[in-house]
C-alpha cells in the first residue's frame, strides 16, 4: 500500500528532476530512476516499491504533460 506521504515524496521527486531527463528516458528507465532518486530518500518496502512502480507507470503521461508544461514556461530545472 502507499500512503499518501510517498505520494507527495514520489511528486516531490518528479518536480525536482529536469525536464530534459523526464522527457528524453523510455518509460522503463524513467520510472526506474524515478524510484532510485526517492529510495536515496527513504528505504522502501519491497510491496510499496512495486505498488510505487505500478503507480508512475499509471502516471507517465501526466509525468510527461507536466515536463512539458514546464518546459513551455522556462522551468525546466
């Protein structure tokens, strides 16, 4: 199960990483850095590291449109 915690820490990961990175990486290697980088922030059980993955790949284009969307206003840190 992920809390809603992990949900805001996994958002908080995805704001933070460079447009350039979140446009340009295949899905199976975005989603898998995407884990890397909040694993680096806290240990994640086994079951929520692959609840987590089955949630970012649900949430790829959003991930995706959001990248743009920040892209297209000069935000692309």
């Amino acid at each position: 199960m992920i809390t809603a915690k992990t949900i805001q820490q996994i958002w908080c990961v995805i704001e933070s990483t460079q447009v350039s990175t979140l446009l340009q990486f295949d899905d199976a290697a975005l989603v898998q850095l995407l884990l890397q980088k909040l694993k680096a922030q806290q240990p994640l059980e086994k079951h929520t590291e692959k609840s987590l993955n089955t949630y970012i790949e649900s949430k790829l284009p959003l991930i995706r449109d959001t990248a743009e969307g920040r892209q297209l206003f000069g935000q692309g840190n």
